[in-house]
C-alpha cells in the first residue's frame, strides 16, 4: 500500500495534467494565431 503523502503527490500530478486539456486541444487543432479578418478587417 502507497504511503499517503505518495497518493497524493500523484493524484495533484495527474489533475495538472488534465487541466486545461480541451482548451489545449483546442489550440492544437484551431491554432491561436487570428485571421487576416480578425487582424486587418474585411
């Protein structure tokens, strides 16, 4: 059986790495940068 401290050091890793992650999956697919349209007008 793991040590207290040892579940909760992984617990508090795994939940940062699931944080953000549909915005994170967002940017990969879409990107940030903005369009021409966005930037300069029609």
């Amino acid at each position: 059986m793991a040590s207290k401290t040892k579940k909760l050091e992984y617990i508090r890793e795994h939940k940062k790495s699931t944080k953000g992650k549909k915005r994170k999956a967002a940017l990969r697919t879409k990107g940030s940068t903005k369009s021409k349209k966005a930037l300069f007008g029609d």
